[in-house]
C-alpha cells in the first residue's frame, strides 16, 4: 500500500516517513522545502519536489497512492499572525487543491494533523473532542477551518478521514542516517530553547505569573514517534464518509519550569534562565483529554518527558 506523505521532509513528516517504511508501506513525499531538508529523507520514498498549491504537481504526487497524511503547511502561531494571508492560502487552499485532487483520483483515505491551536483558550481541562473551537490565531483558524472542509468532504463525497488535533509535539527519532529533529529557523519551540540556553543567551521564562503552581504555563508533551504510532493507527481505522477528530497528548501537563527541570537533570548541569513577560497568544493551561486516541485508536503514548529532553538533546549532540 502507497501513502503519500505532504510535508514529508519536515520534523514530523520525515519521522513518519521512516515509520511508514519499517512497517513495510510505500512511500511517497510531496514537499515544497520550504521548511523541510531533502537530507531528511530515505532514499526508498519517492520524493516530489512541490507545492500542495500546483494542482499538476499534486496529482503527479498521488500517482499509485491509496491513501493520504497531510503535514504540508504552515505551522508558526507567531508568523500566522503577521501574515495570515499566506497561512490562509498555504494551508486552506492548498488542502482544497488535494482534496480536490484526490476526488479525482479516487483516492479517499486521509489522516490530516490539526492542533490544539482550534481550541484556542481553554473552558475546561483537560480539554475533550467537543471544547468548542474558539482559535486564537490565523494558525489555529486555518486548521480549523480544514477541519471543516474535511467533515463536509466526507458527507458529500465518500471521504474516509481522521484529523489528529496534536498537543506539545516534541523528541526525536533516531535513524541510520542520524537523528531526525527539529531545524526551526528561529526555534520558538521550549525544549530546544531550554537546551540551548546558555549564560549569555538564558531562555526566557515567558511569565512567571500564571494561575499554575509554579506560576509558569503548563502544557501537554507528545513524543514525535507516539505521535506517529497514532497516526499509523489512523489509517487502519478509517471509515468512508466518516471524519473523525482526535486529541493526540499524553493526557498529563508539564509545566515550564518542570521541563527547565528534566533538562538539568538529563544534560546534568544547570540551565540559565530568565524570567521575561508573558508572550502574546498564551493560554495557562492546555492538556489533552486522550480518552478518545484510546478508545478508537487502541492507543497510548509510551515516552515521558524525560525520553522526550533525552532524545532531543542527543539530537543536538549535547549528550
Ligand atoms: N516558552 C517559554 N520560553 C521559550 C519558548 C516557550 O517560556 O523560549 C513557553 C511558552 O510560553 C509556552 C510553553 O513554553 O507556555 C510551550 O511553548 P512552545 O512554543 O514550545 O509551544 P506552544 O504551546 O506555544 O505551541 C505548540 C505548537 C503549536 C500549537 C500549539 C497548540 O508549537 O503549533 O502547541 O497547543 F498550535
């Protein structure tokens, strides 16, 4: 069986690449480069250099394919705000354009990656399927609204889809090739940052006056390969026009002091920080309720925090 993977040369694209291609799948990549490496890719995948916007390039992309994950578009909350036009058309229109495509291919399986960003700001937590959907920025607004486009292909067209709503993506995976990892340009991301905090360069603390324990925010981790192990899951369960929607978490919250925490204690030395006002867009507390991933998945996640700071540092030859 033929997956084509959008996005496939990204951080958690490539992972489910190699994941795909150990369980034996065929593989093919349609990846713009825009934020994904070539060098992250097997040689055993076939690999379409292009835009999930070029319709011809799309329907090249999904020669052979039964069934589709999408990870293409944009995905910077921060960006997203200061050019919501072009998360807008990356991420909405480009989606239509594979929609679009597939229909015409006959091709009707797709695990699709939205995010906890649809929720926008908490009403309870942990946060179930059917939190009303409330973003808070353009990123969010734009999963949300594939997320819409998704439910309506399935009752119109037969489509057979899941869309995976992911918390705290974080970790990496080891391959023959090294490690695949996270190669933001700047890094926004916490773990990274707090791994790469030096005395001249401390990461910041964005507020330290929440309504937490420890007054830092609190979120939910994922580790890359739980995360892909549920959407291999994803595509044996899949039902035609049916669209489900998935919270993919631990289910549990770290705070981001406790991270700063399990850091010091993987890279065994102290890490420097600086306590620094609040970043626009931050809710308290995100925690997902996974009582779903489990029941329609038969799925857990298996790696901690701690595996998820281990691997990422070995990713960046800081063990
Ligand atoms: N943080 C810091 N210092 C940093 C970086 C982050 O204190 O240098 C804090 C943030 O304020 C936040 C937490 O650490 O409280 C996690 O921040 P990240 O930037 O790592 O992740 P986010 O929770 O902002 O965003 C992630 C994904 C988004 C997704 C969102 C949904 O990156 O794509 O989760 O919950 F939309």
């Amino acid at each position: 069986m033929r997956i084509l993977v959008t996005g496939g040369a990204g951080y958690i694209g490539a992972t489910a690449v190699e994941i795909l291609l150990q369980q034996g799948f065929d593989v093919s990549v349609l990846d713009d480069l825009s934020s994904g490496f070539a060098d992250a890719l097997p040689s055993q995948a076939r690999f379409i250099e292009g835009t999930i916007l070029n319709m011809h390039t799309v329907r090249e992309a999904l020669t052979g394919a039964s069934a589709v994950i999408h990870f293409a578009g944009k995905s910077l909350v921060g960006e997203s705000v200061q050019k919501p036009d072009l998360y807008r058309d990356v991420n909405v229109h480009g989606t239509r354009v594979l929609l679009e495509e597939m229909r015409l291919a006959n091709i009707k399986q797709i695990v699709f990656s939205s995010s906890a960003a649809t929720y926008g700001e908490p009403t309870t937590t942990p946060i179930t399927e059917s939190a009303p959907t409330q973003p808070t920025s353009p990123y969010g607004e734009t999963k949300l609204a594939i997320d819409q486009m998704l439910t309506k292909e399935a009752s119109a067209h037969g489509l057979a889809a899941i869309s995976l709503r992911y918390f705290n993506v974080a970790g990496s995976m080891k391959t023959e090739r090294g490690w695949l990892r996270e190669r933001h340009n700047p890094e926004t991301h916490l773990i990274p940052n707090v791994l790469h905090s030096t005395a001249d360069h401390p990461v910041k603390i964005f507020g330290s006056d929440w309504p937490t324990a420890d007054g830092t925010c609190i979120r939910d981790y994922i580790h890359v390969v739980d995360l892909i192990d549920a959407h291999v899951r994803a595509l044996r369960v899949l039902k035609d026009s049916h669209h489900a929607i998935i919270n993919i978490g631990s289910g549990r919250g770290y705070s981001v002091r406790e991270v700063i925490d399990s850091a010091q204690k993987v890279l065994e030395r102290p890490i420097p920080t600086l306590d620094s006002p609040r970043r626009d867009g931050d809710p308290a507390v995100l925690v997902a309720s996974i009582e779903l991933a489990e029941s329609l998945l038969n799925w857990r996640p298996s790696r901690d925090l701690a595996q998820m700071v281990t691997d990422t540092a070995s990713s960046l030859e800081l063990l």
